[in-house]
C-alpha cells in the first residue's frame, strides 16, 4: 500500500513536471536606482540643504515610489529609490524619474553637478551543485 502511494505521488510529481512553464533566464524588474550628485567643496550639511532636499522635493511628486532614502556627505549627494511592488513597467516610471531630475538641475547651486541616474542591475543566474560522497 506505502509503495503504491508513493509510486502514484512520484508519477504525479513526473507529470506536473514536465507542464510547468520553466525559463532558463526569468525576466526581473528593475524596481530600485540611484542618483548621485557630486558638490565640491560643500561640508554634509550644505549638501543636504543645498542638493539633497532640492531633488528629493521634486521626485516627491511621483506616485510610483516606495520609498525614498538619502545620504549626504561632504562633497556628495546619494538617493536611492524603491519603486512599489505594483509596478510592472518600470521604463515610464524611470522616465519620469530622469524627467523631474533634470526639472532639479536649475534649482541647484552652482558648482554641483548635474544628477546621475543609475538602474540598479539585478539578475538571476543559475547554479549546480553536486555533493560527492
């Protein structure tokens, strides 16, 4: 009886096995990037005041993002943005993203540099292992 139930799940596991849609690369959004603004010369304080806050105003406005965290340091600016789970097509979302940066670009003091945009890279690679007795 324990055999013929076993014989029966194996043969059910076979089968369901070999109907399952499997890909050898699955597709990945790109839910997170960052943005880095250098600012020579500026100590944290003047870079949060003067960059930081200016771009974080504007990405505020797009309805799309999780969450928000900033870092500032001297000399630098650094955003990182979490898009909702929601959100399946990221390239309109990143559009704007690159939209309301360069809208920031004129509120930004002299000397800083224009804000770079990055799309945080994620993939999925496959691994085999064995275990040799």
């Amino acid at each position: 009886m324990i055999a013929l139930t076993v014989l029966l799940l194996s043969a059910a596991g076979l089968s369901s096995l070999m109907v399952l849609p499997r890909m050898e690369d699955p597709l990945l959004t790109q839910r997170a990037c960052s943005i880095t603004t250098l600012f020579p010369g500026a100590d944290a304080e003047r870079v949060e005041a003067l960059v930081t806050e200016k771009i974080e105003e504007k990405l505020l406005d797009i309805p799309e993002v999780k969450r928000m965290r900033s870092q500032s340091r001297a000399n630098s600016s650094f955003i990182s943005i979490e898009l909702r789970d929601d959100v399946y097509n990221t390239d309109p979302v990143w559009s704007a993203v690159r939209g309301k940066l360069e809208d920031s670009i004129s509120m930004l003091p002299p000397g800083a540099s224009r804000p770079e945009f990055n799309e945080l890279d994620i993939a999925a690679y496959a691994w085999i292992g064995a275990l040799v007795w």
